[in-house]
C-alpha cells in the first residue's frame, strides 16, 4: 500500500493524502462526518480511476483519519478550509467532485467558491446543512441547553460509535448553510439516495435537487440502499455517476 503523505494548510493543520497520477478531470473523494479516506468508496472508487489512468485524490479532514487535531475541536467551515487548500495545492486543472454524506455539503461549499473548477460532481447521501435541520431541529431543550452549558452533547449513531456535538460545530453550521439562499451548480450533477438511509432521508434529497438550479441535474433514489451505499450494486451506481457526468461535462 502507497505511504501516506501530508500537506500542511496556512491554518496550521496538517492533512494526509493520496494521490495518483493520470489524465483529468481529477476525481477527488470528500468523505462523511467521523468517516476517513480508507473507506470502501474512497479505496475503490481510486482503484477504478487507477485502472482508467486517471487522476484522484482521496485525503482526510482535520480531525478525521491520519490527518491532525481533534474531531472535537473541528467544524463544517474547518473542514472547508482543508478541502479548499487540498485542492489549491493537490490538484490542477478540472475536478470531478465525489461527496459522500457531510463531504456532499463540502462539495456544495466548494461550489460556491470555486465552480470554475468543477466539471462535475456526484453526491452520495449527500447531507447539506444537516447541523441546522438535522441535529439543532431535533434537540431537545435539555440538549439545547447542555451546549450553552457543557458545550456539547453526545449523539449515538446507527453507523459507529456515539457523535460529540459541540456548540461551535452547530454555530459555525449556521454560517454555511446552502439550502437557503442561491445555490447555482453550472455543470452537470448527479445525487445518489438510498431509500433505506436512516442518517439522512429522501426528503433531503429531494429538498437539495429542488432547491438548487443547473443545466443537468438527477437524482437517483436505489430501493432498500442505506446509508453506507458501499455494497457491489451501489459502487457500481456511483462509478456510472462519474462516468456520466464526465461525459456530459
């Protein structure tokens, strides 16, 4: 297996990364929240690109994986950071942007600053905005008040151990919203939603796929698919994602 290697941000994190050379667009992974570049999407979906000769990057945010800092002291505009920096100094040229869950949100920040990078994106149970309508909208006023309190509280999660929820990461989410306002996607996209998702519902993807505005844009709802997405049927969906929307582009 490649060693890993790392790339220190103006903010002073530390990211690790992979990547392998080849023709673009460059296929970049943006995993989920407490999720890491050694996931089965991030690993196949680089393998298949390895074996098209194509270029990827697959890296981890602060506080995830291989890469510095804590989870817990780490936000949604954090994590921005990193991406915009992993993509200024990894890559060139145009990306296919691949987010999956949370790195869905991070690919629709991306968008925003950066659009004329984008060739093409796929969103994967993608999770826009979900510390403002998932977690805030459901706390309790218990829950709501422990994070004026303690800072925090701890969530249990049907995918992996429990989720502390700091009161920055729901501060700081409130300032990248991207279901309220404008939400322009100049290039073609396709979201990906399985009906059985328990971390993130249809009504999400549909709200998204409403709300934003492009040229070519689909979502595709797979029956019985939960969150993961990562079984051979699905991994297969998401690589004709790709191709479809690098043959659109």
């Amino acid at each position: 297996m490649a060693a890993t290697d790392f790339l220190d941000t103006a903010q002073g994190r530390r990211l690790a990364y992979h990547k392998s050379e080849g023709v673009g667009p460059t296929i970049v992974f943006l995993g989920g929240l407490k999720s890491d570049m050694e996931g089965t999407k991030a690993v196949h979906l680089e393998a298949w690109a390895k074996a098209r000769g194509q270029a990827f990057l697959r890296f981890d945010y602060s506080g995830h994986g291989e890469s510095s800092e804590a989870f817990t002291d780490g936000c949604i505009g954090d994590w921005h950071e990193d991406t915009v920096a992993a993509m200024t100094a990894l890559t060139e040229g145009p990306l296919v942007v691949v987010g999956s869950s949370m790195g869905g949100w991070q690919a629709l920040l991306l968008a925003k600053v950066m659009p004329e990078r984008i060739a093409g994106m796929v969103g994967i149970a993608a999770a826009p905005d979900f510390t403002e309508d998932g977690y805030w909208a459901s706390f309790s006023d218990e829950q709501k008040a422990a994070l004026d309190s303690v800072g925090h509280v701890e969530l249990p999660s049907d995918y992996m151990e429990p989720y502390i929820i700091t009161k920055r990461m729901i501060e700081d989410g409130r300032q990248r919203l991207v279901l309220r306002d404008a939400l322009k996607l100049p290039f073609p996209v396709r979201f990906l939603q399985g009906n059985a998702d328990t971390a993130v519902s249809t009504e999400t993807a549909t709200r998204l796929l409403e709300h934003a505005t492009g040229p070519d844009m689909r979502l595709l709802l797979v029956k019985d698919a939960d969150h993961r997405f990562s079984d051979g049927p699905c991994l297969g969906l998401i690589e004709n994602a790709v191709l479809e929307v690098m043959e659109a582009g």
